[in-house]
C-alpha cells in the first residue's frame, strides 16, 4: 500500500495529463502555454466538456448560454443571501450552489459553473454592505465577474486564472468528484464533494496566506531575515513546494505573465520577485535533498488580489474555475468508468480480533 496513494492509477483519462517531471501540464492534448492568455475559460470549459454530453451547444451558443445561466443564478440566489450571511465566504457559496438541480445534462452543467462566478462576488459585496451587482449578457464570462465584485479592468488577468485552474489532473478534489459520480448520482453532487475536498489549507486553501506572508516581510524591511527566521522554526514557505512537480510550476510562470498589464501592482510584484529569488536560493541551500520550487499559489494571491477578491475568497475563486475540470472528470467517470470501491487493509487491535472457532 502507498501512503495517499502516491503513484497509484485510479483513472484513465483524456482531460489532463500532469508531467511533474518536466514541468508540464496538458490539457486534452494543448500545452498549457497554448491555451492561457489565448483562449477564453468558456472555450476552454467547452474543450472540456467536449464529448461529454449529447445536448453541448457549439462554442458560440455555449458562450451565450452560459451568460445567460449566470443570470439565472442571480435571480435564483439573490433572494438567499442574506439567509447565509453569517456563514464564512466560501461555505456560503457552498450552500447556495447545492440549491442547483442535480442532473446530468448540459444545461445543468452550465449552472454550476456560473453558480459560484455569481455568488462569490455578490457575497462579497455583501459582507461589504453594498448590494449584489446583476450579470450582464454582453460581456463575457470573467470580464462579468469583476463587474459584479464592482471593480473595473482585471478580466483579461482573471481570465487566464480561471483557464489555468480549470483542470489538473487527479488531485484530491477531482478524485472526490469522480468518486461521487461513479455512484450515477447528478453534477451537482459531485460538484459539492469537489468543494468539500478543495477547502483544505493542504489543497485549494493556501493562496490566501501567501499574501499575509508577503505583507509580513514587507513590514519587516528584511526579505533574507524574514525568511531565514520562517525557515529556523521550520514554518513552510507558502507558495512554494508541490506534490507533483519536481520543476517549477508551470502554471506560475502563465500568471506570472498576466500580472505585467496591471500598471497598478508593478511595485507589488516587484517586491514579490525578489521575495521569490530570496526564498528559491535559500530553500536549495538549507534543503539540497529535495526540489521546491514556486508553485501556483505563490502568484495567484498577486492576481487575485490585484483582481480586487479579498483574501478569504481566494478559495472560491479557485472554484470558479476548478468547478469546469470537476464537471468534465464527472461525466467521464459516469460514462466509462465503474463504481469505485477500493479494498482496505484492516488493522486489528492486539487481543481485540476475535477469529471464530
């Protein structure tokens, strides 16, 4: 038996392929380089759900449908919020996307995706005291969003944040979405195992403490000091190191390139470079063993915070875009996979197994 399953197949799939040893991702046979920054998440989310459903619009219609959905969301969630207004941000949007009717086809695919791109902003705005702002069908799936949280400029960045998420392999949360649906239960459902599973501080819930790291530092004046000392009481470096990649992470280097057009953080990412060298130097010096590189996280607190999401919602916004691999993984474990059901090995209690005569 391997501890967390390390290395063992699961699945086979024609969605992602995760090459940690080259430091590459694949994302149904396009490089990631080929699709972030190029192509929108809503052609991306198509790609994905691409032969998956028998009712998938073209991507055209597909864009529009989804405007549409998000729509849809609103209307059907605003009345809501107030009702989970105590909850924490993304145990909120939790609750209001399990409102969403648990069925298999397209349509219902297209709801849960735009559930949570509706919910986080309005949410937020609430806990704000300000009123959820409506969708809008004229614009396209990110640019909406950041008009919905009421800021201005960021989509491009938030677009490619969302196609970079979207899918990566078998990680804990898309394994718990196929887990879910090889039972045949509906989207929704497996949709609500992914967001239990991405919670977790050790999968989706380490962005936001990237940025209380870099505003310590930033306090402290000394980006070596800091860091040394983080290092001498054996705290982890957040925003660095992966189960996976033996490289740097490739999905930071397409961040990386979506934070140069916002002028406004220049100084911010600045600042988060050198953290980054400073860091990378001193993990291969006091660790020689073992490869730590940057990973995801390090720059989707910049984006996301540059985007104008507040840190607690950095979780929700992963979601957003999570939310489209969760769907594809799902549909193709409902259709070409079995129910899955591994063994256990028991360990019994010394003198408590009682072996009949």
């Amino acid at each position: 038996m391997k501890s967390g399953l390390e290395d063992v197949i699961a699945a086979e799939t024609v969605l992602s392929d995760v090459r940690g040893g080259e430091g590459k991702l694949i994302i149904r046979g396009h490089p990631l380089g080929d699709l972030a920054g190029r192509k929108s998440f809503e052609q991306v989310a198509h790609l994905l759900f691409t032969g998956f459903f028998d009712d998938l619009p073209d991507e055209a219609m597909f864009k529009r449908k989804l405007a549409e959905a998000r729509c849809e969301a609103f209307e059907a969630t605003r009345p809501l919020l107030a009702a989970v207004g105590h909850l924490p941000a993304y145990d909120a949007m939790r609750a209001l996307v399990a409102m969403t009717r648990d069925g298999t086809g397209s349509s219902d695919a297209l709801h849960l995706l735009a559930a949570p791109a509706v919910i986080l902003p309005a949410l937020i705005l609430q806990f704000r005291g300000q009123a959820p702002i409506a969708p809008s069908t004229g614009l396209g799936h990110a640019d909406d969003i950041v008009r919905m949280l009421g800021r201005q400029g960021g989509g491009r960045a938030l677009d490619t944040y969302l196609v970079v998420v979207a899918d990566h392999g078998l990680n804990a949360s898309t394994f718990a979405a196929r887990v879910v649906s090889s039972t045949q239960a509906g989207l929704t459902s497996a949709v609500l195992a992914g967001l239990g599973a991405l919670k977790g501080p050790l999968h989706g819930g380490a962005p936001g403490p990237v940025i209380d790291m870099l505003d310590a530092i930033e306090t402290d004046g000394n980006v070596a000091c800091w860091l040394e000392r983080a290092l001498d009481h054996g705290e982890r470096l957040m925003g660095f190191g992966h189960r996976v990649y033996r490289t740097r992470d490739p999905r930071a280097n397409a961040l990386k390139a979506a934070l140069r057009g916002f002028d406004q953080v220049d100084a911010r990412l600045r600042f988060a470079e050198q953290v980054e060298q400073v860091a990378l130097d001193l993990l291969r010096r006091r660790k020689p063993d073992r490869v730590i590189e940057t990973n995801v996280e390090f720059y989707t607190a910049l984006l996301l915070e540059a985007v104008g999401f507040p840190p607690d919602s950095f979780t929700g916004v992963f979601a957003m875009g999570r939310i489209a691999g969760w769907i594809a993984h799902a549909r193709e474990q409902a259709l070409t996979g079995r129910l899955i059901r591994p063994a256990s090995r028991y360990l019994a209690e010394k003198g408590k197994d009682v072996v009949a005569a």
